[in-house]
C-alpha cells in the first residue's frame, strides 16, 4: 500500500463506525462546502482545503520523503522526535503512523468535536443543549492548542527524512464502536459487571499488568449502571463539564470514558453520573489496533512503540 492509500482507509474505516452514519458525514461535509463558496477570494485562499472532503481534520499526511509500497511501520501512541529518531535507528522503517494529533492536526483537533454534539443527541441529550455546551468548550479547546508547538515532530521528520503521518479520531470511532457493540450485547448490569467486561479485552488486561487497568472514578462496584454511554470516547477531548447534569436529565447512568480531569470527575459525582474509566492509552491501543488489523491483512509489518499495546485479532 502507498501512504495515501493507507490515510484513505483509515478516513473510510472511521466514517464506518462514526455515530453520525455516512449521511451525518455527509450533510457534515455538505455544510463546509456551503460555507466555502460563501467566502471571498482571499478567504477561500486561507481555507484548509482538505475540510471539504476529510471530515476528520485531526488526522494528516505530514510528510512524504519517499513515496513507496510501505512494507514495515513504526506506529505509536504519541510521536515525538525521539520517535522519528527511534525509527532511524531501527532501519527500514516505510512510514510512522501516530495517534494523537502533531502539526496542522493538533492546530485542527477542535474541529473534530461537533461529533460529540452527535453522540449526546444520540443517547438522548437535546441537541440544543449539547451543541450550546460543546460550543463553548470547543472554542476553549481551540484557544488551548493554539499555544503549542505544533511542527516540532514534523519538522524531526523532515530534518531525518521519515514518512509521517496520524490518525486519530477515526481509531476513537473504531474503539467507540467495539466497545459500544459489547456493552450492548453483554448488557451489564452493576458497575462491577462492567469493569469485569472491561477486563476482558486484552488491551485492557494489558494495562492492568502495569495498573493501568480501568478504573472506577464516580460510583461503587454494587451502583447499577442504568443507561451506559460512551460519549467520552471518541471527538477530540474531553467535552464540557458542565454536560453530566444534562446527561442525568437525560437518563444516563452511567458514563465509559478513556480519561477524565478532576473538574469533570466533580461535577459528574454531583450529578450522580457513574464514571467509568476503561483507560487512556489502552482504549487509544484498541481503536488503533483495529485499524492496524486491516494492514497487517495487507501484509504490512507493524512496530509497536510509545505507549501502543499491540493487539492482533486476525487469525492465523
Ligand atoms: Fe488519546
């Protein structure tokens, strides 16, 4: 596979297990190109062109330096320099793939979170509600990532000659959508049956070896879970912390997220939301590793490095 072939899978992959179905993306779409041509020209030149077809603006090529058949990856959870470096150093490495946002993906992850307006109206939350909370956050997200230093691994690449790119909020709908599935056959009843489904999935038995496992942030083993959701799973970061009374009023229960800061922790325990917490690099480990089974199909060998629990379901 090239390397555009490889971003378009994952961009198709996640558009599959997005909460919004292909027309929801579609209409997404839709309205970016609505605005676009209702900008003047010397907008359209400032335009980020790629939002008129990517829907997830979190998730770029970076660098090309050689665009071949890629038959070995270096793909980890967050890549730095150390990473490009570290792929130097291993030798025949084709492309590196991360997960979490760098350079212009990272300056666009606030784009991304309109999805979790999707998520809340599709387990109840009203729409107006959601979008009127998540659009402040939103702004708040934007606002924090402009400080960073957005091209410090790209430009490692560049410097070092690495084929670079991430996905991010396509493997957050594969994990969403895996967990999603399960936790709607099984049904758990208790938070407790719902940490011991947690438990096993290997990425999750994987953290829990160095206690990272999933942990329980608001409620007891014995609470019931009522209504479980997985609005904190997929959509860029964290949501508003003022959504839990929202979701309360909205009949949810019980919420399944990757991580959570204190503030949100708080202000869901007011509320009375149970919070379940399945784990931060271990949920990211299994969204990615679905994707990368449909690599490892195409015969492309996968490094795991920087924090990826590297999990393989294809049977051999
Ligand atoms: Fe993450």
């Amino acid at each position: 596979m090239l390397i555009k072939e490889i971003y378009n899978l994952s961009i198709k992959m996640g558009i599959e297990a997005d909460f919004r179905g292909k027309e929801g993306i579609k209409k997404f779409l839709e309205r970016k190109k609505e605005k676009y041509e209702k900008l003047s020209e010397k907008e359209k030149e400032e335009f980020d062109k790629d939002a008129l077809e990517n829907p997830y603006l979190d998730s770029r090529i970076y660098h090309i330096a050689q665009d071949k058949e890629v038959k070995k990856v270096l793909t980890g959870i967050d890549i730095e320099p150390a990473e490009i470096l570290i792929a130097k150093e291993i030798g025949g490495i084709d492309l590196v793939i991360a997960h979490h946002p760098i350079g212009k993906g990272l300056a666009h992850l606030a784009d991304v979170m309109d999805l979790q307006c999707d998520v809340l109206s599709f387990y109840g939350v009203p729409i107006n509600i959601a979008e009127g909370l998540m659009n402040e956050r939103i702004e708040e997200v934007a606002r924090g990532v402009n400080k960073l230093n957005h091209q410090r691994t790209v430009d490692a690449a560049k410097l070092l000659k690495v084929n670079l790119m991430n996905v991010h909020t396509p493997c957050d709908n594969l994990a969403a959508k895996f967990l999603k599935d399960l936790i709607e056959k099984k049904k758990p009843e208790r938070i407790g049956d719902l940490i011991n489904l947690l438990k096993e999935i290997p990425e999750y038995k994987e953290a829990m070896k160095i206690g990272a496992g999933p942990k329980i942030f608001v409620g007891a083993p014995e609470n019931r879970c009522g209504r479980i959701t997985l609005t904190e799973i997929t959509g860029g970061t964290e949501g508003s912390p003022k959504l839990y009374e929202k979701m309360a009023n909205a009949g949810i229960g019980t919420v399944v997220a990757m991580h959570q800061s204190e503030e949100h922790r708080k202000e869901a325990q007011t509320a009375n939301v149970n919070v379940v917490i399945a784990g931060h690099m271990s949920s990211d480990s299994l969204g990615v590793n679905l994707f990368l089974d449909e690599l490892e199909k195409k015969g492309i060998e996968i490094i795991p490095c920087s924090g990826l629990i590297r999990i393989s379901r294809i049977e051999k």
